[in-house]
C-alpha cells in the first residue's frame, strides 16, 4: 500500500483508481475527482464505460483528474499497453462509482468483456462499489443475489447511493446535496488504515 497520512491523522492514499459506469450521477464526474483529489487522495486514474463515456466528456474528466482516461479494452497511452491489467496495480483501491447493476451482476458472475469489469476481477487491490439505480432495479431479486455475491466473494458493497430519480422526477430536493459522501470517505479510509477491513476478493490460491 502506498498510502500516506493527512495532517488530522487520517490516510491518505497515494493513488487510487475510479472506475465508473453509465449512472446518471456520472455527469458531475470532473467535480467527485476534484473533491477526491482535495480529500482523499492525491492522485485518481479514471476508467470510463462506454456508457459512461456519453453521460459525460472524457476530456473534462482528464482536465479534472491530469491523467489520461481510459475506455476500451485496447486503449493505450502513457506508458500503459494492457490497461485491464496495467491500471489495476500499483493503486492503493478501486473506487468503482457510480456502479450500475449491470456491471454488478458482470463482476459478479466473472464476466469479462468490458474493461471495467476486466480490471476489477484481474486487480490484487481493494475493490469498492458504490452501486447507483433505480430502486426498482437495484431491490430485484437477481441484483441483490449478485450483491451478495460480491459480499461473499470479499467485495466491499456500500449502500445504494440516495438521490434524485431522473426516470420519475423523485427526491429533487437532493440536487443540492454536496459530494463528497461521508460515508464512502470513512469506508475508503478505513480500507486504507487496514486492508484486512474488506474490499479484497477471496481468491483460491494456485494449485501446484
């Protein structure tokens, strides 16, 4: 780990990877990175999904972040060839947030088709999702077995994100709630204070 300490006593990590998908709440993308880089940590390399990649632009998700954004499975750049596994190491955690229930239900069933969800399942790092849905969606059946999968498989799954409901104009009032969430920042800490603290999959060790 390569984490450090902030002057109130709390970690700070050195770099952290932030892995987001096509939410709605993706949009406002360049201002979570400032927030997490005021924060949190001191350095944040950014996957997009495609569908993340529509919600909001990737060069102001650069501008914000200083790093190069990273989509398809095949991009490359800044000394990066193979980013599913390249990006995943030398990160002190991996933020994936938003997290929609599709790339819940990939990760949980070790689909890897995607860049996201390739580097999750090839990253030796904390892994921590922070699942944003429509309540109908993220209450069904199937997606909580996959969340619970998750669970059991190491992953640290937080609490569904509370906001606005774009689909049916619901809890507007919580537009003008402020990022960043306290309770992610806690949970992101404490991995970092002690990795032991969840977030690392349960991988069965190689057979000789």
């Amino acid at each position: 780990m390569m984490q450090g300490d902030r002057k109130d006593g709390r970690k700070r990590a050195r770099r952290i990877l932030l892995c987001a998908s096509g939410g709605f709440i993706v949009y406002s993308l360049p201002r979570i990175i400032l927030h997490l880089l005021h924060h949190f940590a001191d350095d944040v390399q950014v996957v997009l999904s495609r569908a993340a990649a529509k919600l909001v632009s990737p060069h102001a998700v650069e501008v914000a972040s200083r790093n190069r954004v990273f989509i398809e499975m095949d991009d490359t750049g800044d000394g990066v060839f193979v980013p599913h596994i390249e990006l995943g190491r030398n990160v002190d955690l991996v933020l994936v947030f938003p997290a929609t229930v599709n790339i819940l239900s990939k990760v949980a069933n070790g689909i890897t088709d995607e860049l996201i969800t390739a580097l999750i399942i090839a990253t030796e790092a904390p892994v921590l999702f922070m699942p944003e849905s429509n309540p109908a969606m993220i209450h069904h059946p199937a997606v909580q077995r996959n969340i619970e999968r998750l669970r059991a498989d190491g992953y640290l799954v937080l609490p569904q994100i509370a906001g606005p409901e774009v689909a049916t104009r619901e809890d507007m009032e919580r537009l003008g709630d402020n990022f960043p969430i306290p309770s992610l920042l806690l949970q992101m800490s404490a991995v970092l204070a002690d990795p032991k603290s969840g977030g690392m999959a349960r991988r069965n060790p190689a057979k000789s």
